[in-house]
C-alpha cells in the first residue's frame, strides 16, 4: 500500500505549500465558471479540415490542462494564466489535428506497443504531469505507475475514506489525461521523424556551416547612412509600390479575416473627493493604532487589503514600502499615514516588536490522520511515544506514507497576505520547539508530530501592524462618468462623429489595426494581455458590426475600472491585405525609400575607395569585431545588422578593403584587420551535420506548419466564448 500510503499523506501539505512544502496532489475541480459560459453544446469554438471543435469539448480540453498546470506550478492560476492555457489548448489542437490529418493519408499511427515502449524508456515530455511517478533521476518511474494502478484495481468495491477515493481519483484523471498527450507526442515524433529524413545533409555543407560559425574577422568599417540622405532627392511613384507590393505579397497574407478597430479605454479613477474620503479613514485606523487597539481588530474591520499576523517576520516578508520603513523604526512608533502611488494605496505602519531569531528552519514532520479526532489523538500520542522511546524516525514515516527528509525553509518566504492562522501556527511552533525534542501541534484536520533538527541565521524580524486601503473610486464617481460617456455615445453615432467628438470629451481613440479573433482581447500586444473582460466588444466587431459602427458601452477590467466603446474601422477578408491599406503602403514606401536610396548611393560614393577617403567625405567610423559568416553583427552607427555587409567582410582578405556595399539602412567600405578562428572548437563532422539537420529541420518544419494552416483551412471562433 505504499503508494496509497503516499497520496494519502499529500493532502496535509497543502496547508504548508507556501513554505516550500512539496506539492504532490492538487484536487481536480471543474471551473464552474467556465462551463456556464457554454449555452449550447453544438456551438463550436474553431474547424480544422472542416472537423468543428466544440464549445463543450474545448473547455473541457483547458479544464484538463488548467487542472495539471496547477498541480504543477503549486497554486490557483491567475487571468493571464489561463488565458495562457487556452491558446495554448487552441494552438495544440489546431496543431494535432493538421498532423494527425497527414499521418492518417501516410498510414503513420502509434500503436499500444509505442506507448508500453515510451512508459518503459520514462523520457516523454508528458510525464512531467505526473510528479509523483517521477524517479529520483528525473525519469518516470513505470513500476511506481503499475503498482499504483494494481493496488487501485485491488480496491475497487473495497470501502475507503473519502479523502483517499478523491485522491486516488485524482490520479486517475491525471494518468488519462497524460495518456493522452503521450500518445499525441509520439505521433508528432513520428511526423518529425519522416521530415527529418527527408532533410538531407553532407560533410562539405557541414563544413562550410562550421567554418561560417568559426572563422571570425575584425574591420574597419565606414557608413554612409541612408538618413544622410534626404527624402526629396528619391521619388516614390505609385508603379513603384504596386511593383513591390507584387514582390513582398505573401508578406500580406491573411489566413482569417482581421479587422481595424479604433477605441476608447477610459479608465475610471478616484476622485478629490474619494482620495480625501480615503485619507480620513485611514486617519481614524491610525488614531485607534496609536491608542493601543488590538491592532488585529482595528485592521481586520478596516478596508486594508493586509491583515494583521502576530509573529515575527523577516523585513523581506514585508512589501517593499513597508520594508524601507521598518528598519529605521523603533519599537512602539508608528509611520504617519502615507500614499503609496506604486500600489495606490493610503498607509500606515506600526512597529510592535522587534526581535532576532533564526532565518531558516530544518524540520521533519509527520501527519498524522484518522477517523475522528480521538483516534487521531491516540493515534498522534502512540506515535509520539514511540519516537521518544527510541523509535527510528525514518521507520514510522515509511509506515505513515510520510516523507523521511529533513525540510528546510526560510521565513522570509512568509507572505503576511497569506498566511492563514493555520500557517502563522506551523511558523511559530518552528520558531519555539525546543531543538529536536518531539512534539504533536494541532493542524486543521490532522496532528503533525513535528521535530526541528536545526536553526541558523539569526536575524532581526519584526511583528508590525500594515494598513494597505486602495484609493478607490466611489460609487458617484463611477456613475458620473458612465453618465459622460453615454452622452458622448448619444452624440456619437458613427466612426465619423466618434473620432471628431472623442478629444472634446477628453477621450484618446486608440487604434487595434489588423485585429483577429485570435488576438484574445482588445488591447493585447506584446506583454499587454488586453482589458480584461473585452470579449463582448470583440464578438460584437465580429459578429454584429459593420464597417462605421460605434458600439455599445461595455464596463470591463479586473477592477470593473474600464469603460469601453469600439468603432469598427475596417474589414480585411481571408487571403491578402490590399495594396491599397495604410500599413502596407507604408512599409512598401520604406522599402522603397531603402533601395532607391541604396541605388543613389552607389552613384554617389561609387569612386570612394578606402575608409580614409569615405571618412573624408563625412562618413561614419566605426569598429565591428569577430564578425563571423552565420552572425548577425549590428554597425554601431546604424543600429541594424547588414548581412550583405557581413559577408562582404567574412569574403575579404586581411588588409584589404572590400567594395562599396549597398546595405538596407546604408553604404559601407569595411578595412579587414584581422582574421582568425574561434578558439576551442574543433569541426567534428558528425555533430556538426546533426546540428545542420536539425536547424534545416526546425526551418522546414515553420513552413511546412504555415502551409498546413492553409491548406487546413482553420477557422478561429473562440472570441465568441
């Protein structure tokens, strides 16, 4: 029963993750949140090869992966978070579902035999999403998976305790769930098995590829920069960008259709009024502090987003405006309210003890659990007299499926926003057990018999009162402008009036040109995940808009902070972006700008022959250094890497001076002063072709996916859901 023995002991852990306890188990719960979103099951969120994937079917499918990124990553999963599952989910899918479409045309399948195979080499990627198989080398561990699955047959119809049939369900739902990515990651080893034969290699390219990563060159480079040159002296004629425009179509390519939306983020604040309502509160907390209050009771019934916890705590444990003012406090005294703008919030502090104690804390501990609490206090009390009559530590942890190992932790890591008293109880009995004496601390729903083995460290923590109260907007402020913006919308009809009357209003209209379903939320870009809660706005530009249409208000954001109004600018179909849009044309201009400025500097520096020469005719002197074949040096002058630049170098003999080279930023004259090797390498045809395929490989296998994306017709529908 070790196995069981095992999960069971897991769930007393939770109530310690935050201090770097390890997490075995987290219990699979169905969002409820999410699944109510679904109204009709025939609804779906995307196609693949005209193969429809339900709304039903995909959130179960982020369900799943949610569920295993949380038992992985040892918490509940932010926003962000999750909407970082659901692409990826999506992006898998759509990813499967193309290959797996060509390997059913090619007869290529995964057999029952390949995954008996991959669970006995222990090496896949998917068993990463079962920890608690995972073998002391970081292989999974097959044997601990069939004993547990013998053991779990062993017990069907058997009556056991709840916690132990949830948890053993647990693992079940993680072990099929692993399954089934295994068997999808064996069929994408395969896939890639058939490219990567199909990429051929030979020791005279893999040569040159090692001689064009080894072989290094200084210079002495002259610049000509295309800014130098201004934009009168070049022509750009619409025959010019249609001509480019044919050239650099397929970098227009639309495979779904995108849309030009302009918008207006008003972002609700707090008022004069609300921040002076705000300061009186927090005067009143800091009158009552300062009177001697309990500080648990004065803050637990304000509006402080801390609360108060009566142990000793590192200065690191604190937020960092807190921490800057706690060690130059003294005990007793108090820190006048104060605003905090990186967290807009109203503050004061008090100082209520200050004492040295130890940094880090090695323990063992062992649950222990029962029926009820009298079997659990007998049980607790025979294992404590055990130990204290010499029974081996070790010996009775293996009987309790407990861990043998001694933990350390570091209190630094106690976050005051959350610690539960239950968690503030487990610091201080670490604080003030005697040193490794025996001894039964009541948890939630078990004992713990705990011993602390060691101490070290000794550093001052403090015990201080926070008051965190966010500057809030009220309820009037909200309202007034909700009431100004619906005046604005009354007024503003169209895309026109929308963008005329927006600045009278003290509105900025931002632009989200070329939008796709799959963007997520208005806003989102780079780092930026979008304005939470923007989702209506985007099926509303997708499914009721056309082109000129204003919105409706939507009042969004985490905080229910956002006002939102969307005017649909634009509508691209599938295919390609017309020659005709804003964004095109100017990047055609830019190229086209680039080469026919590049053509006159040819003309203009054609008879400048060495550095010196080009110096003396104003250009810019720079040095490039171990400048090889295959990198991408950036001139210094012009801020941009310059292949053709590179190259010339690389083909240069020392001491001389390569021709002009018409880069796309600039002209230059390179002076090669040194030519050498990397030092340490040494060219090992074997790797070096391997390393060869697999870069051909990885290119081969970006188009070969971009391809299939269009030749899957994959439809994105998920910003109806």
């Amino acid at each position: 029963m070790a196995a069981l023995q095992k999960i069971r002991s897991s769930s007393w852990i939770l109530l310690l993750m935050g201090f770097g306890m390890f997490l075995f188990i987290l219990t699979m719960v169905l969002d409820s949140n999410t699944i109510s979103a679904i109204t009709n099951s025939n609804r779906n969120v995307g196609e693949v090869y005209g193969k429809s994937l339900s709304a039903q079917e995909f959130y179960e499918m982020v369900n799943e992966a949610s569920e295993v990124t949380k038992l992985r990553s040892g918490g509940t999963l932010t926003d962000e978070q999750t909407d970082m599952v659901r692409n990826q989910v999506w992006n898998d899918y759509v990813q499967y579902e193309l290959i797996k479409h060509e390997c059913d045309k090619l007869g290529v399948l995964v057999t029952d035999k390949d995954v008996e195979d991959a669970l006995r080499q222990g090496s896949a990627q998917a068993f990463q999403n079962l920890p608690m198989f995972m073998g002391q080398t970081g292989r999974f561990d097959y044997t601990a998976l069939q004993a547990f699955l013998k053991q779990v047959q062993e017990m069907k119809g058997k009556q056991v305790a709840p916690e132990v049939a949830e948890q053993i369900q647990t693992i079940e739902k993680l072990w099929k769930y692993t399954e089934k990515q295994l068997r999808r990651e064996l069929l994408m080893s395969k896939y890639q098995s058939l490219l990567m034969a199909s990429v051929t290699v030979n020791p005279i390219s893999a040569k040159a590829q090692f001689e064009a990563r080894t072989q290094s060159a200084n210079a002495l480079v002259a610049a000509f920069p295309y800014g130098t040159i201004s934009d009168k002296e070049v022509k750009v004629e619409d025959s010019d960008l249609k001509d480019a425009y044919k050239r650099f179509k397929e970098l227009f390519r639309l495979n779904s259709e995108v849309r030009d939306l302009k918008y207006i983020d008003y972002i609700v604040s707090a008022s004069p009024a609300d921040r002076k309502a705000v300061e009186e509160q927090v005067k009143a907390i800091y009158a009552k502090l300062e009177a001697g209050q309990d500080p648990a009771v004065v803050i637990n019934a304000s509006k402080s987003q801390t609360h108060f916890v009566n142990l000793p705590l590192a200065a690191e444990a604190y937020p960092a405006d807190v921490r800057s003012e706690l060690e130059s406090m003294s005990v007793g005294s108090m820190k006048a309210p104060y605003v905090n703008d990186q967290d807009n919030t109203y503050n004061v502090v008090k100082l209520i003890s200050k004492v040295q104690a130890p940094d880090s804390v090695a323990y063992r501990a062992l649950p222990v659990q029962a029926a009820d609490a009298s079997a659990m206090a007998t049980r607790a009390d025979s294992v404590l007299k055990a130990l204290n009559s010499g029974a081996k530590f070790d010996d009775l942890a293996k009987k309790l499926g407990g861990r043998t190992d001694t933990t350390w932790i570091n209190t630094a890591m106690a976050n005051p926003a959350q610690l539960t008293p239950e968690n503030a109880k487990f610091l201080r009995a670490l604080y003030d057990a005697p040193l490794n004496a025996y001894h039964v601390i009541d948890m939630e729903g078990l004992k713990v018999v705990l011993q602390v083995v060691n101490r070290k460290a000794m550093k001052t923590k403090y015990v201080a009162a926070v008051v965190k109260v966010p500057i809030d907007f009220s309820k009037a402020t909200y309202d007034a402008a909700v009431s100004n913006m619906n005046r604005f919308l009354a007024a503003s009809n169209d895309l026109a009036a929308f963008e005329k009357n927006a600045p009278k209003n003290g509105y900025q209209v931002l632009s989200a040109d070329g939008f796709s379903a799959s963007t997520g939320l208005i806003g989102a870009g780079g780092y930026n995940p979008g304005i939470r809660g923007s989702k209506e706005a985007v099926q509303w530009a997708f499914d009721k808009a056309e082109e000129g249409n204003v919105s409706p208000l939507y009042e969004v954001g985490e905080a229910n902070n956002h006002l939102l109004v969307v005017a649909l600018s634009k509508v691209y179909k599938k295919g390609y972006m017309p020659y005709d849009n804003k964004q095109v044309k100017d990047y055609l201009t830019s190229i086209v700008k680039s080469e026919k400025k590049g053509a006159l500097a040819a003309q203009k520096w054609a008879g400048v022959k060495s550095v010196e020469a080009a110096k003396a005719k104003g250009a810019l002197v720079d040095t490039l250094n171990n400048v090889t074949f295959a990198g991408a040096s950036i001139v210094p002058a012009i801020g941009v890497p310059e292949p053709a630049l590179i190259a010339a170098i690389t083909a240069t003999k020392k001491g001389a001076t390569t021709p002009l080279v018409i880069g796309t930023e600039g002209a230059y004259l390179a002076q090669v002063t040194e030519k050498g090797t990397t030092v340490g390498e040494k060219f090992d045809v074997k790797s070096e072709m391997a390393m060869q395929q697999r870069g051909l490989l990885q290119m081969m296998g970006q188009s070969i996916f971009g391809a299939l994306v269009q030749k899957g017709n994959v439809v994105d529908k998920r910003y109806k859901f």
